[in-house]
C-alpha cells in the first residue's frame, strides 16, 4: 500500500491505459463518495487529454448534479462506455447518453453489486431472476440505453427448466473507494460513515482482474487503531490510499455521528410535516396497507412519506425497516440524504442487503410510480428517451412479496383541494401517467401475477390492484367522477367491479405550516 496525495494520484490516473475500466462506489448525497479521487481522473484529462475512453460502472447513482460524483468524468472524449445504476445525479452524463457521444447502458444496483462480487469471486457471470421481463431482459433491451449500445451485457438462459439471466463478467481495472480511515497496512475502515455500499465487491472485483484499488479516506491512523471487526476492505485489497482531513460525511455537513450508529440514540431528526396534499394523501393510504412486524423497504421519492408517517406516529418498533444501501432501522433520512439513517441498528454491505431482497425475505416494500400501464406494468427508468436508472428499484419489487406504488394519478400542473373529506379536482394535470404502455418496464406486471405477488397502486384519486385479469380499479376518492376524472383521463381501461371509497379521513383540511422569516 502507498500513501499519495492529489498530485500523486493525478499523475497515476493520467498513466492509467486508455480504454480502462473504472468501478466507483459511493450514493446520492455524498454518501459514501470519494470526489477528491474522482478529482484527480478529472484533473488529469483536462491537462493531459488522458487516460480517453473509460469505461465506468456505479451501482448507485451519486453527484450532486452540477459538479461531483459521476459528474466529474462527463467530459468529452474521457469516457466511452458507462453502466450505471442510476443516472439522474449527472446531466451532462445524461446528456451524453441522449447524444449517443457514449454507450450507455443501465442495469439494477443490486445486480450491478452481486456481479462485482461474482467477477472478485472468478465465477462466469450472475446468474439470477432479477430483471427477468423488464427492460435489462435480452427479450427487451437487455440494459442498452440508447443507439451507441450495441454489445451484449446479459443473456437469457433456462436453468432447471426455469428462466434466469446471466449478466455478463468484465475485467475492472481500477476501483475507487472510500472509508473513514486507513491503518499502516492499507486497511480501510467505514466505521465513522453512514453504510458501507459495495465497496468491498469492488476491490474485490479489481484485484481479482489484475487491477488497482485506491481509497480516499479522513485520516490515517496507527497500528492496531482499526478493530477487525471496523475492517470494511483489508489492506491486501488496496494499493493507494489519499488522506483527505476535509473529507465530509455527506454533501451537508461534517460527520455526524448518529448517522454511523455511534451516538446515544437521544438525538432526532426533524421530519417535516407534509403540506403538499397529493403527497400526504398517498402516503396516508399508502400506510394503511402497512402489516405489523413485517420486514418494509421504502424507495425514494413520494414513497419515503410512508417511513415518514410511521416515524411521527412512533411506531417505527413495530416494523422492521431496510433500505438498499444497508440500513437497518433507526430513522430513514428522506430527501437527498435517502440512502442513510438516524441511530441504524445494524448497517450491512449493500451486497448482503441485496441478497436479503433476491432471496424473497422481504415482506413488503413501498416505491414510487411515475408510470402503469393495463398489464399492471410500471416505469420509473425511462423518460422522453432518457433514462434516469432504477437503483435497487428491480431487485427490492421483484422480490418482495407484497408490493405498494405510490404515485400521482397524473402530472404536470394537477391542482386539487381537500374539502369536507371530499378530493375536488381543481386542474387536470397535461401528463398521463396511466398509458396504454410504459415507455420502460422497470416493473413486469405479468412477472409479478406469475410470482403470486400482490401489488396495489395507491394514487390521490384511486387505487388498484393486480389481478391475473389484469388491473382493477378498488377504491375511489370521495368526490370525484369516476367518469370524467378516472377513466376518462387513463389510456387503458381498468376492471371496474363496483370500487369503494377510499377513507374520507385522507381528504381532510390540514393548514400549511407557517412560513418562518
């Protein structure tokens, strides 16, 4: 292990052979997120043009859209191929994609981290059921975003007469990690972050390739200051460590330790009351189909109020929460800290997190919808011929047994007001999110009747549920026309057998929280 600073590391990068592979770790909000490194690949090509046509693959998605994270590589000419996870936190990488300037493919974060640990491991690829009828499938797209994507990254097979896909091995040339700190030894310790990630399975992957490792880290310490069991990558994976005192925890602040599990558990974090009646109205409904002592994920976006309301009633005892980077109870963090949590009872490797979710362990999870279409479908990935990635959206709905979207009926400029428990439609909103057919299957609805799962769809204004028919329309809001405001605004047509209200109590008049100067 060699210790090397910024100009140490830049002058490495920029010897790196064109063409190399580059597999980063880190998630949305600087979690976990080594960007001094990254600064280093992005200081070296902007003064020596090299090392041109990386390839680069994240599991998760991070930056923090302007400047860091996967942004740092969105340079002309510096990478040719990316394989992401999750896409949105860098628009010029977008952009790029859109373009056809890069080849670019998407695949589910769990399956990403799973096939770094298979690659450390030697073994001929991942073979699993996730992804199976949705956009990663060869039947489909087979992961390939846009024109410039042509090689194959996955295969269909049949495996005791049942169906799987095997994503295909590659060699990684470089990993990038980070930890808190490292030992004389190039021992590297998380133990002062808020998850782990894959950092393990990326090192593991490199070394296994012939590769390099390089961790950033807080702070060097000596000998025997690192516990085995703090030990997140040993120091026989790592060959350059790049002490950075500056180093933040997350984009917002400096390291907290509660984020990490090592504080007294008194302190909390403020979760803010929903004032926008769409949100508050799903979440609410969305809650009601919450079981005791049930194992719950809970994705990003409109879905986190779930975890939110559990939280302000107090009851979070009486489930068991995970999110895909780790976590295991305590207090979900939503907004840009989604991926961490308040006083974690227990804080795993995303590779073991996934694992939990593909082995069908967990019981119910609650996602977002952006758009369903007739056959129960569901696309949260694909967007006016972008893609913005699903993250672990694939692997936590294909293996959980009880699914919950949570979603607006439709979009763009909807008004609506709550009046007497009744939902009155102010404005339709000019974008259908009910269509005849998803631009992306990120969820098969005829994978998900296959599997015997139950899912519903929870908007503001109705809910549904998947039959082996097909969907049916269950519950409509108290004041709505299911003509005019349901029906005629849907491009598919649901079952309609006599749907009830949905509860009055939802459509109540709560006022906006002041506004403080």
């Amino acid at each position: 292990m060699k210790v090397v600073d910024d100009a140490g590391l830049t002058g490495l990068v920029a010897a790196l052979p064109d063409g190399a592979t580059v597999a980063i770790s880190g998630a949305g909000g600087g979690l976990l997120e080594p960007d001094e490194a990254f600064c280093s690949f992005e200081r070296a090509f902007l003064a020596t043009g090299r090392p041109r046509g990386l390839t680069l693959i994240h599991a998760l998605g991070m930056g923090n859209r302007r400047d860091t994270g996967v942004n740092r590589f969105a340079h002309e000419g510096m990478v040719s191929k990316v394989i992401g996870g999750h896409w949105i936190w860098s628009p010029e990488m977008l952009r790029m994609a859109q373009e056809n300037r890069i080849a670019a493919y998407c695949l589910p974060s769990g399956v990403l981290t799973h096939l770094f640990r298979e690659i450390g491991a030697k073994r001929p690829g991942l073979f699993t059921h996730v992804g199976l009828g949705t956009f990663c499938d060869p039947r489909q797209q087979g992961g390939k975003c846009n024109a410039a994507a042509v090689e194959p990254i996955v295969e269909l097979m049949e495996i005791d007469g049942e169906e799987v896909l095997r994503y295909l091995p590659f060699k990684v040339d470089v990993a990038v990690i980070r930890g808190t700190c490292a030992d004389p030894r190039g021992n590297i310790s998380a133990r002062e972050e808020p998850a782990d990630l894959d950092s393990y399975a990326i090192a593991l992957a490199a070394k296994a390739s012939g590769g390099i490792v390089i961790a950033q880290v807080r702070e060097q310490v000596g000998a025997g200051s690192i516990r085995p069991r703090e030990v997140t990558v040993p120091g026989n994976l790592v060959d350059y460590v790049l002490p950075c005192p500056g180093q933040k925890q997350t984009y917002f602040g400096p390291y907290n330790p509660a984020l990490a599990g090592l504080s007294d558990g008194k302190e909390r974090f403020d979760t803010m009351p929903e004032s926008h009646i769409v949100r508050r109205i799903v979440a609410e409904r969305a809650a009601e189909e919450l079981q005791k002592g049930a194992t719950v994920n809970f994705g990003f976006g409109m879905s986190a109020g779930v975890a939110e309301i559990v939280a302000r009633r107090g009851a979070r005892a009486d489930y068991w929460f995970t999110i895909e980077q780790g976590i295991h109870n305590g207090q979900l963090l939503t907004g840009d800290l989604f991926g961490s949590g308040a006083h974690p009872a227990a804080i795993m490797s995303s590779a073991d997190q996934f694992d939990l979710y593909s082995g069908g362990l967990l019981d119910q999870t609650f996602l977002g919808l952006a758009e369903m279409d007739g056959t129960g479908s569901v696309n949260v990935s694909h967007f006016g011929g972008q893609i913005s990635g699903p993250g672990g959206f694939i692997d936590i709905s294909q293996g959980a047994q009880r699914v919950v979207f949570c979603g607006s009926f439709d979009a763009k400029g909807t008004r609506v007001s709550v009046r007497d428990g009744t939902l009155c439609i102010d404005r339709h909103g000019e974008v259908t999110k009910l269509v005849a057919r998803v631009e992306g299957v990120t969820f098969s609805g005829s994978e998900a009747v296959r599997r015997g799962q139950r899912v519903t769809y929870v908007t503001e204004r109705a809910v549904f549920e998947l039959t082996p028919e097909g969907v049916e329309l269950t519950e409509i809001a108290p004041g709505v026309d299911l003509q005019t405001d349901i029906l005629d605004r849907m491009d598919f047509a649901p079952i309609v057998r006599g749907p009830k209200p949905m509860d009055a109590r939802l459509f109540r008049d709560i006022p906006a929280p002041a506004v403080v100067p």
